[in-house]
C-alpha cells in the first residue's frame, strides 16, 4: 500500500490509499477519488514527505494506522465509527448497483439501503435518470473496517 496526501479544489486535504501510483491515476480518471468532506471529484495529489539519505532522496516510509484510529480529514474518530456503522448496515450489490438503483428508484422492488459500484458512465446515466445518490469515500466502504 502506499499513502498519498491529497486535496480537493476547496482546499480539503486528506489521505488516500492505494496500491500503487498507478492505481491512484485509474481511480483518479474513473472518478472513484472524491473528497470524503464536499465529495468534489476535482482532487490532486500533494507533494509528499521526502528524507535525504547522503546523495539519495526516498519517499519517506508511512506506517499502516489501525483501521479504527487513522485520521481522516479531521474527523472526529466517533463521527467516522458512526458513519462506518451506516455504511455497514447497507447491502453490498457490487457491481450490480446501477441496476438495483434503477429497481429502486422505479419501485420494481422495495426500497432499501445499498451500495456498490458504478463506472463513470453508470453514474451519469443515473444522474442522467434522477437517481439519487452519493460516492463514497473509500475509509468508509472498506468492509474490513
């Protein structure tokens, strides 16, 4: 894993975790970065530590926080138990949601609470549809927490 410091157009700053610099630019173009405050999709990545070691200059290593105590864009700690509690009691569709987010939205099933996956594109032509819903950040879609 590697740890980014991040920031939206408002000027939020928070972290981002990712499997390689390369993963960041694909989620990045696929719109799935979003700030976890204003959820403005318009976030870059912010110049990160370095240590000089003799001639050489490394990124300076970051260690992996427990899942329940990592700061996030200065929450509250209680505030992000709270949030990640929500997000748990919804149910996971994958990628399945733009599909169940149109049954729902056009009552050909009941209304319930859910989360998954949608491309850029699902997610406009949702939008496009008058679906509502939100993005969320990964610190509280990740089902280890």
């Amino acid at each position: 894993m590697i740890v980014f410091d991040l920031s939206c157009a408002h000027g939020h700053r928070f972290e981002g975790w990712f499997a390689s610099a390369d993963d960041f630019e694909q989620q990045s173009r696929a719109v799935m970065v979003r700030c976890p405050v204003c959820d403005d999709a318009n976030v870059v990545r912010l110049p990160s530590a370095k240590v000089h070691v003799g001639k050489a200059t490394v990124d300076a290593p970051r260690e992996d926080p427990k899942p329940d105590t990592e700061p996030v864009a200065s929450f509250p700690d209680e505030l992000v138990r709270k949030l990640r509690e929500m997000v748990r009691s919804t149910e996971n569709v994958g990628h399945r949601f733009p599909e169940e987010a149109r049954k729902i939205h056009y009552r050909e099933t009941p209304a319930r609470a859910i989360r998954g996956m949608a491309s850029k594109e699902e997610a406009e032509s949702l939008r496009d549809e008058g679906i509502e819903f939100a993005s969320l950040p990964p610190f509280l879609t990740n089902d280890a927490h």
